[in-house]
C-alpha cells in the first residue's frame, strides 16, 4: 500500500519512477529501441511470461541492453502501436525499488489487405535501481494476462 504521506524525497522517487515506466512506453510508440533500452542498466534482465495463473517458467529472456534493443526493434513489424499504462504501485528502499503497473497495449498491422487490430493486457513488475542519482530498470518482467486479436477498419 501506498504511504499517503510521503516525504519529499519519496515524492520525488514516485513521480521519477512513473516517468520511467511511462517513458518505456512512449519510446515503443515512437520506435526507438536504442532509447528503451537505455532506460536498462547494462546489466538487466526481462522476462515474458504468458500470464496462465501456474506460469513460472518465462517464454523468453533477454539479458543486458543489446539483446533488449534488438527485441524492441520488433515493434517496426506493426503499423503503430499504443501503450496506455494504468495502475501502478511502487515500494521504495533506499535506492532500490519494486513496482507493478497495468498496460493495455495495442498494435495495428495489415496483412494480405486486412487490417488487424491486437490487444495486449500486461502488467510488468519491475525492480528499479537508483545509479548515479537517476532510476533505471534492473529487471522487468512482462506478463501477458490476455490478448485479443480481431479485424480492424480504418
């Protein structure tokens, strides 16, 4: 639960935090896998999940922000795509953090003249860490609770 009067250092941190959970999804909108990634440290890890409520095992792991850059560059594959987070909660520790935020994700493509429409419901939990006065993810882990793929119009 959320201190509801933070100091204002933990003020600070809290809007730090949300601006770089909401900056990893803008850069995706925008296609600049270089920029996601730099929001990593050198070191970090993601890890995809399908959601089933069993699942422990990841469908994928990428290590460090090379491997994360090349699979942010899979966005180019679709049209455009919309990430809107919703909630978010967060728990600070000195200059570590952890945190879950709610996306809906939405990416558009056209194949063989139709156009689809995908709808991801996400929520990433996310370990933060604090270097050199400025947050970054140390681990984020992507978990796909449902999807919903359907033909879209113009």
């Amino acid at each position: 639960m959320s201190n509801p009067n933070p100091s204002p250092e933990q003020a600070t941190d809290r809007t730090a935090l949300r601006e770089l959970v909401d900056a990893y999804a803008r850069l995706a909108d925008r296609r600049d896998a270089q920029g996601q990634a730099a929001l990593f440290t050198a070191d970090a890890r993601v890890a995809v999940y399908d959601g089933e409520p069993d699942t422990t095992t990841p469908t994928q792991v990428l290590n460090g922000r090379n491997e994360l850059a090349a699979a942010f560059g899979a966005l180019q594959n679709y049209e455009k795509t919309t990430h809107f987070n919703g909630q978010s909660t967060v728990t600070i520790d000195g200059d570590r953090a952890t945190g879950e935020t709610y996306c809906l994700a939405h990416h558009l493509w056209t194949e063989e003249g139709q156009r689809s429409l995908m709808v991801m419901a996400i929520r990433y939990r996310d370990t933060f860490v604090r270097q050199e006065s400025r947050w970054f993810f140390a681990e984020r882990q992507l978990i796909t609770d449902w999807i919903d793929r359907r033909p879209s119009t113009p």
